[in-house]
C-alpha cells in the first residue's frame, strides 16, 4: 500500500463557519490510490466536513486541496469525477433501478448501448443482476444501498466518498455490507474514503484509518498499528476497548516509565508522550492483553470481580479497584479456573502492551 501514488493531497486545510472556531484545523493529509480510508470520530470532529471538502460541496477557509498533482479546492463537485454515496441513499423514487444507475451516463451523455452495458455491470457488481426494472420502493434498506453503490461507480470514478452509508441498516445487515464492500473494493481497486463514527466498521473495512478530534487528526494508521498502539489518550479510548488505571510517574528508564497506583502497586509500561516524573497519568491496556495471575508479582495489581459477562465468543470480567474505574479482563471461553463475583484476584498486565499517557 505504502508504494501507492499519492491521489489526494490536502495541505494546511482549515475550515470554519464562524471566522472563529476552526472545525478543520491544519490539516495534512495524503491519500493514496486505490486505498480503503476511514475518516474516524465523534459528532463534531470535523470528518464529515472534511470528506464535503474533498467532494467539493464545502470550500475551504484555507489550504489548498491537490488531486493527481493538480489543485482542486476551487473545482465545482460536478467536474470532479467523484462517486458519492450517502446514509439516505438519494435514490429517485419515480425512476427503475437501471435509471437510477445509469443517471449520471445520462448526465455524461454516454451513448444508450453503452449505458445499457454498463448499467448490466454495476447491477451484476452489486448482486442484483435481475433487478433493474425494479423500482427503490419495492426495495429493502440493504438493497437501496447497494443500488445508490452501483450508482457510484458505474461511471469508473477515479475516487467513491461515502458519508456513513451503512447507519440507517440493522446491525446484522451493517456487517453483512462492510464485508460486501470490502470485498469490492479489493477487487475494484478503486479509492473508497469513508466516513464513519463507527470504530468497529472502520477497523473492519480499512487500509488506513484516520482518527479526527477537535478538527485535527489525532493519529493515521493500518488498523492493526492504529488498535495496538494508539498516539495518545483520546486514540486509546475511542479506537476499541480499554481498561484504564489512574496513576503517578515516579521514574523514567529510556522509552518505559514506573508509576505508582493510589494503593500504592508500583507498575512498568510504554512512556507514549514523553510522561515526567510526578506527571498524573493513565494506563491503558486492551482488556485481552490482561491476564489473570496465580500470585503478585511484577507488573501486578490486585482487583475484586464484580460481575462474569458472557458474550458468545469470550468471558469478561468487571473487576473493581479503590479509587480507580472498573477494570475489564477479556477471557477465553473455557478458561480453566474461572473466578466468582466477589472474589479478588491478582491481574498480570504485561510491560510491553501498558501504555502510559500523560
């Protein structure tokens, strides 16, 4: 992925509505051809706005946005090539499915045996091969989806944007699509940037993933990277699960640093950014990096369970310590010795997967 031209360039993009309040700060961002980006965040963080710079439905307040080397902050939406495809579907309720789809031909004024042919593709493309004299309303939400999709791309666009379009679908057809459209996106080869507030879906689809906060890009990564080893607090917390101890830094050794609990357990872990000594800081681990110990020893702490939660594939456990937030073990199932609530346990986190952020 990393030997892929550059497509997209935005640099020292901003963006506000107020002339006050930036909702996109500096921002800098590569895209490369033919990846699957995710634009990943809360309400507010400036993801959205971003991806309506790029379609050209916002003009930035500054900054300049580059494709193929050549600037496009200024291009109308239409002259740029783009497919979209949003939540609402945006689908004409008077027209077939194949019209719906062979809208933008239409527009680009293809000749109708070409229009017909492609229209066939996308159809095929997106399984719904015997359907195009079909009307949207005569469709389930997934199905829409996969017309507003084919739609998209039946005209060959150097680039699809796509703004939350699972969100509206049940959580068993949302994950049923994001396989789907993976899967098309590896066989297409075309770049997809995508829009989602939605950490498990954007882990699921990517190539890269790019975390937005306060109009800024916290931190862009391969996903595995981006889950393993977050840039900073707000990454750790909002990209997966984590279990989080409060503590003090009272010595630094190279890139780990020893903190102490407020029970008084010392700890060792990954000093992230630059953590000084007597710094209030948190400890963040991914719950199944955590293990349950037969005796203290280094890197552990003691915990009282509070409940056991099944949850098909694994056990969690909601563990309590004084002063700190519950703590969550992710289990196995079939763990040969499984605790009761009430009981307290020594739990090992491993130095190599502790994180400390100031």
């Amino acid at each position: 992925m990393t030997t892929n031209p550059i497509l997209v360039s935005f640099s020292g993009v901003q963006k506000t509505y107020d002339g006050i309040n930036l909702v996109v700060r500096d921002l800098n961002l590569d895209i490369r051809q033919g990846e699957f980006l995710s634009l990943l965040g809360p309400s507010g963080s400036g993801k959205t706005t971003t991806l309506m710079m790029l379609a050209g439905f916002e003009s930035p307040t500054a900054g300049e946005i580059m494709l193929d080397g050549r600037q496009i902050t200024r291009t109308p939406p239409h002259k740029r090539n783009f497919g979209m495809v949003f939540q609402n579907y945006a689908l004409f309720p008077h027209m077939t499915l194949a019209e719906n789809i062979a809208y933008p031909l239409t527009v680009r004024k293809l000749p109708k045996a070409e229009r017909e042919a492609k229209v066939l593709k996308a159809l095929d493309m997106v399984q719904l091969g015997r359907m195009g004299s079909r009307y949207p309303g005569q469709l389930s939400g997934g199905q829409q989806q996969r017309v507003a999709l084919a739609r998209a791309l039946v005209f060959d666009p150097q680039l699809v944007l796509m703004d939350e379009p699972l969100g509206a679908l049940d959580k068993q057809l949302r994950e049923h699509m994001q396989i789907e459209l993976k899967a098309l996106h590896r066989r297409l080869g075309v770049t997809f940037v995508y829009v989602t507030h939605d950490q498990t879906e954007a882990l699921t689809m990517s190539d890269r993933v790019a975390v937005f906060s306060d109009g800024a890009i916290q931190q862009i990564d391969v996903v595995d990277s981006l889950y393993e080893t977050p840039a900073n607090r707000f990454v750790a917390g909002f990209v997966g699960d984590s279990t989080v101890l409060q503590a003090e830094v009272t010595r630094l050794d190279g890139a780990h640093c020893e903190v102490r609990l407020p029970s008084g357990v010392q700890l060792r872990g990954l000093n992230v950014n630059a953590a000084a000594v007597g710094d209030a800081v948190q400890c963040g681990t991914r719950p199944e990096r955590l293990k349950i110990a037969d005796a203290p020893g280094a890197n552990t702490f003691q915990s009282q369970v509070l409940d056991v939660i099944y949850f098909g594939d694994h056990l969690r456990l909601r563990c309590e310590m004084p002063g700190q937030p519950d703590a969550t073990i992710k289990m196995p199932l079939g763990h040969h010795q499984l605790p009761e609530p009430g009981q307290t346990i020594h739990v090992h986190a491993p130095v190599e997967h502790l994180r400390i952020y100031r």
